[in-house]
C-alpha cells in the first residue's frame, strides 16, 4: 500500500494544519504494515515571513517520506497565494504521478489542497480522502461580498458546486467541526456519511508543568498567540480594550499574518503603550510565554463563516489551566460554554464586553478536575489514532 498525503503545511512550519497534518500521518504509519507507503507531499516553510526555517527537501522518517516544494513567498495577498499555491499544486501532481500512489488524502482549510487530491485521484484512477478543516465557499464569498453583493454570490456558486463535486466523490470526508454539515446539507450535499475528528491538545501541552503565578503583582499578561489575520480581527477590539485596562495590564500579541499592520497601525493611532507583540516562535519558546501570561485571549471577527468553526487554539489555551476571554458567537462559543468552565464569551468586536469579561474573568475558579476531564477527551494522539482507523476502514 503506498498512500500519498497532501498538506500544504507541515511542521517545521507554525500553524494548526501543520501540527494536525503531522499528529495524523504519525498515526497513520503506526497502523501500516511493514512494507507500506506514506508520502507527504508539502511545501517548504513559508507561512510567516517572520519565522525562517530550513528544512530538507526529502525527509524519511520510519514508513512516512516528506517532500517538500519550493514556493514562492505570499505575503498573504490572494493574488500571490494563488501564484503560490499554483507552483506547489503543478510539482505536487507531478511527482504524486511518479509515486503512482494506491490512495490519496488531503487536509483542507481553503478548498484547493482538496481540490488537488481529488483531481490527482481522477487523473491516477484511485480514490480519496478530505480532512476538511474550513468551508471555503461561505468564507470567501464572505470576503468578497464586502467589496460586492454580486462577486460574493458568484464566488459562493463557484466554489459551492467544487466542494460538492469534491465531496460527492470522495470516499471519506472528516470535518474538525460540528457546525460544518449543516452548511454543506443546505447545498445539497448528503453528509450522512461523514466523520467529525476535531483538533486536540498536544502532549507538550498534556505534561507542561506551569509555574504559579503571583497573583498580588501590579501588572497583568494577557496573551494572545497564533495568526494575525482578518479572520482575527485583533486590530477592532485589542487597542480599544487595552486603552480601557489601562497601566495595570500588558497585552502581548505573539505571531504574524496579513493583518500585522493594521493592527500595528491601530495601536500607533490611540498611542497605546501596554501592547507588545512580537514574531511567531517555537513551541518550546511559546510555553515560556505562556508561563509567565495571567489571562489567554482569542478572538474571531464576526463573519458569518465563523459561526461553525472551532478554533484549534480552544484546545491548546485549555489545557493550559489558564483563565480565558474569548470573542466568539456560534459553535465554538457553545462549545466553550460546554466544555471549557475556566472560560468567558463575549461578543466579537465588542469591547465593553471584552474588558467586562476581563474583570469578571479574575475573580473565576480555574478548575483542574475540569480541566483533566477535558485533555483525557481531547488528547490529540487518541483523536488522530481514532481517525487513522477510520481511515483505513474507508480504504
């Protein structure tokens, strides 16, 4: 059996469908045979231009072999990810076709990762599998119907009737969200079918001992990590609550992405002085962040597309027995309000909400029982191990 995996992320690379492409291909090499195949197909790292790694263009570890393709640098803008997403697609179809693999899967979160597996499947006969880890059409139609009503609805046709082709031929469809299948039933599409294998937390998150804290001192840390985009909105709410918290808090933004500077432009316009952020960096760099933060932040603008999502960053925060704000509506804020009790919601883009959340927030019990229940159910390896089975069973 040779499988060939298609992830246009993947560790060293820093962001959620790198660390879950990488949990699940680990998964699957423990359950194939001896002689088996697992190939994963990706890109070299290049989701920040803040975070510059090196790393061989052909790896093999065990059973699993990584293939990693030059691309050009995005910067985020759409016309440069298509340019970039391109050149990856045409040398990932290239050599999967001299890898004349037995099965093909591909983890998604803006459609053309699985568009490319499924086409890949047609063209070498053999069949398929999607982690879908986004609904693209509702997200970018979204996007484009800000501009204008008539782009958003042609761009929600288009690629409505590619995801329902897609998944209609696929052998499997897994989605990290239960919000997901009522979208695509909507459309037509029978997900009758589908699994649903979220996100996890990591084991460096499971057995991380975290220092306490002293809670009499002056200056609170809140903390925010991971990407810094429009889907985040930062820039709408962080300066108007940090100016509102005032002396006695310092929020620290650590990553990077397209909406960097209007966040960076945002705090130079109110002159705020207690917002530091700084670049992406390693998980073991990260923890010490974390170490030393008071409250975890996380935020979503308030699209529609982002009423069914759940976050992989919920898993990571909770785990870490912090206090937690969150700005969140739909799925992930009940899903919070169900599993996550050292939490507070408030509404995204609110900021009298936000900085009641923060002063409510501190006077809540973290509890650890709750906590423990929580990593037991959501430990990533005992997710990926489920899904890997679920895999192979489909094949």
């Amino acid at each position: 059996m040779k499988i060939v995996f298609f992830t246009f992320y993947y560790p060293p690379d820093l962001c959620a469908g790198s660390f879950r492409a990488s949990a699940l291909a680990q998964a699957l090499s423990k359950k194939m045979a001896n002689g088996d195949e697992l190939h994963i197909i990706t890109t070299h790292p290049n989701r920040y231009k803040e975070h510059c790694v090196k790393a061989e263009n052909i790896e093999v570890d065990g059973k699993i072999t990584i293939h990693r393709i030059v691309v050009p640098e995005h910067n985020s803008g759409i016309l440069l990810q298509i340019r970039t997403f391109s050149v990856y697609a045409v040398a990932a179809y290239k050599l999967c076709k001299r890898l004349n693999p037995n099965f093909l899967i591909g983890t998604t979160s803006r459609l053309m990762t699985g568009i490319l597996t499924g086409v890949s499947a047609y063209r070498l006969n053999c069949r398929y599998f999607i982690d879908l880890r986004d609904i693209f059409s509702e997200t970018i139609s979204d996007f484009f119907s800000r501009k204008s009503k008539i782009l958003g609805s042609t761009s929600r046709l288009v690629f409505s009737f590619l995801e329902g082709r897609l998944f209609d031929k696929a052998a499997g469809v897994n989605v990290v969200s239960e919000g997901f299948p009522g979208y695509f039933q909507e459309q037509g599409v029978d997900t009758s079918s589908w699994s649903f294998f979220p996100n996890g937390v990591d084991k460096e998150f499971i057995n991380l001992l975290l220092a306490k804290r002293n809670h009499s001192q002056h200056i609170k840390t809140i903390l925010y990590a991971g990407n810094i985009g429009n889907g985040q909105g930062l820039e709408m709410v962080l300066p108007d609550v940090a100016k509102c918290m005032g002396s006695g808090y310092r929020f620290l933004v650590i990553g990077g992405g397209g909406a960097s500077s209007k966040l960076i432009n945002a705090i130079k316009k109110e002159n705020i002085n207690n917002i530091e952020i700084l670049p992406p960096v390693k998980r073991d760099k990260l923890m010490a962040h974390y170490q030393d933060a008071d409250i975890l932040f996380l935020h979503l603008n308030d699209i529609p597309a982002f009423k069914r999502v759940l976050p992989s960053k919920i898993f990571e925060y909770t785990a870490l027995r912090k206090s937690i704000v969150a700005g969140l509506r739909g799925y992930s804020a009940q899903f919070m309000a169900d599993n996550v009790p050292n939490s507070i919601v408030f509404e995204p883009g609110d900021v009298e909400g936000c900085v009641d959340a923060i002063r409510k927030i501190e006077n809540l019990d973290v509890k650890n029982e709750a906590r423990d229940v929580f990593v037991k159910k959501y430990s990533r390896e005992k997710i990926m191990n489920r899904m890997a089975e679920h895999i192979f069973s489909v094949l």
